[in-house]
C-alpha cells in the first residue's frame, strides 16, 4: 500500500514505447528485435529452449541484425 499525496501519474508514469519489438528468425530461432530511432535494427532477446543458443556469440543482445 502506497500513500501519497502525488497523483498516480507521478509516481507511475507510463512509458510510452516508441520502438516496439519485432519478432524475427536469426539464423534459424527466434528473436525479437527492435529499430532503433537510427534505422538499425539490434537483438534485444532470444527465445530459445536449447541453453547452447545463449552461449552462442551471433545472439549476444544488441548485436546488430540489420540496417
């Protein structure tokens, strides 16, 4: 329980995402992506069962996917 005199605004505000997340295949698994405001796009998060994937250098996050 939070009191406060601020409105909820204030103490939470909404992030408003400019940049959403693009799912994508990146050398066969999937990913999920996001454009930058300068037009490239980089790994934000693989999703992957297999535990070798996230030893794997070519998924390390914000690795540059595309222009």
């Amino acid at each position: 329980m939070l009191y406060t005199i601020y409105p909820f605004e204030s103490v939470f505000p909404q992030e408003f995402d400019e940049h959403p997340f693009i799912e994508m295949q990146v050398h066969g698994r999937l990913c999920l992506g996001r454009r930058g405001p300068d037009g490239i796009t980089r790994l934000e998060r693989l999703i992957s069962t297999d535990p070798v994937d996230y030893l794997d250098p070519r998924f390390t996050p914000h690795t540059v996917l595309g222009m």
